[in-house]
C-alpha cells in the first residue's frame, strides 16, 4: 500500500476513485464539489440525485462520466463547529466509509480532497491528520487498494500533509 500527497487537481488524476467532498444532497457546490461536478459533465448531477442524500459521516459511489476516474466516492464531513461536538470522529468515519466502500467495489487507486477544510472550515491540520491516520488504519486491514493520493489544492495543504509523514 502506498499513500502520497502531491500537488494536484483532484480532477485530472486516473485512478479508479476520486472521493468528492460533498453536501448531503450530493449536489454541486463551490469547491472541490463544483469542480467534480463541472468536470464530469451533467450526468453526474443525475446519478448523485439517485443516490442522495448522504449523511455526514456516510459515502455513496457514482460513476465518474467524464472524468479520468473511473468513480466518484462521495462523503460528506462534518461543519467545524468549534470541536467538541464529535467532528473528529464524523470526519474520521467520512475517510473511514470511502475506504470501506472502495474496497467494497475491489478498486485499487483513490484520491481524497483534504476533506472538511473549505468551506466547512475544519482546521487543516488537525483534518490531516484524521485523515492520514483513518485511511492508513482502514489499509492496514488488508483489501484491495494499493494506492490512496492526498491531492493537495495548495502549496499550503500540501505542506501540512508532507509535514505529518507523507
């Protein structure tokens, strides 16, 4: 198993999943979720509304359209509301159930976005390191993926992951 963060568009990458960091509704929105949903065309839109809605803490898989990936794992974090109100662990069972639902479908390759940390405003580098230590746990176990990619949006994010090991 392999996990590295790398400074990259989440939506130019070919792996077999990327995780988008999504609303309950699983529609688009700013952020990561916008540029998802732009880059895989309308169609998205549609399978999102047959699998909606998704409770924080939970993921649901659609087909990637017209993306290099040939999926879309959506999850939904938690909205920081100061951290006392169970936010670690709605964000660790966020990374958690990507994974699950990942290797349910035996696919080897994901991407995560840094989950949480735009417009929900989970503090970076407390969500990188729920992040890194959630997923290296969940591959730990044993299953199919052999590869998980942290894209970074910024200098800065990438940053804070290379800081915590990778």
């Amino acid at each position: 198993m392999n996990m590295i963060a790398r400074l990259v568009d989440i939506t130019t990458l070919r792996v077999d999943a990327i995780v988008n960091a999504a609303n309950k509704e699983l529609a688009a929105g700013g952020g990561v979720c916008g540029s998802i949903h732009r880059a895989a065309g309308p169609e998205l839109a549609k399978a999102c509304a047959q699998v909606s809605p998704c409770p924080v803490g939970e993921a649901r898989i659609t087909p990637g359209f017209q993306l290099p990936a040939r999926y879309v794992i959506h999850t939904v974090g938690p909205v920081w509301r100061g951290g006392g109100n169970g936010e670690a662990d709605l964000l660790a069972s966020a990374y958690r159930s990507a994974v699950k639902l990942a290797q349910r479908e035996h696919l080897s390759s994901m991407a995560f976005p840094a989950i949480s940390t735009g417009s929900y405003k989970y503090p970076l580098r407390e969500a990188a390191e729920i992040a890194i230590t959630t997923v290296g746990d969940e591959l730990a176990k044993g299953g199919t993926i052999r590869e998980v990619i942290f894209a970074c949006r910024s200098t800065d994010v990438l940053h804070c992951y290379v800081v915590l090991g990778l």
